[in-house]
C-alpha cells in the first residue's frame, strides 16, 4: 500500500528512485530488517508499483556496506527506478 502512494503523491514525469534490502538478506548479517514483509523482490515491487510507471532501472544484486556498526559487510539488494506515466 506504501508503494501506491509514493506513485499518487508523484506528478506525471516524476522518478521514484528505491533501493531496499531482498528477501535474501534475512541469511546475511550486514544489517536490515529481519521482517521479511520489509524485504522486496523485484517481482514484488512491479506488482506493487502497476503498470503506471515505466521501470528504467532494475536489479537484484549484491553490495558491500559500509555505513557503520549496524550496516557492515555483504549484503543483498533491490534496486528500482521507474518514471510516472505523463497525463493523458
């Protein structure tokens, strides 16, 4: 439900730019949420985003981070950028 409304409060032409940990991580020990209803594939975010956005950037891939004690070592990653369809 999050997911739509970042698309309704877009204006057409607007880019929605999101990098979320994948349900992958939950083995891993480098951070992130060890809810698995915050972890996204992409499948997830396509079905969540809809048709109304045009993806320009998508992966499922590996990082290393480094944001501190919390956030350190290998990780794994959803990224998405998708664009709002102009008006009609």
């Amino acid at each position: 439900a999050v997911h739509r409304k970042l698309v309704q409060a877009l204006h057409p032409g607007g880019l929605l730019i999101l990098e979320a940990f994948h349900p992958d991580q939950l083995s891993l020990t480098s951070g992130g949420p060890k809810d698995a209803a915050m972890l996204y594939t992409l499948s997830m975010l396509r079905d969540d985003f809809g048709p109304g956005m045009q993806e320009l950037l998508a992966e499922e891939t590996g990082t290393v981070l480094d944001e501190g004690p919390g956030h350190h070592g290998p990780a794994r990653v959803t990224r998405w950028v998708g664009r709002k369809a102009a008006a009609a």
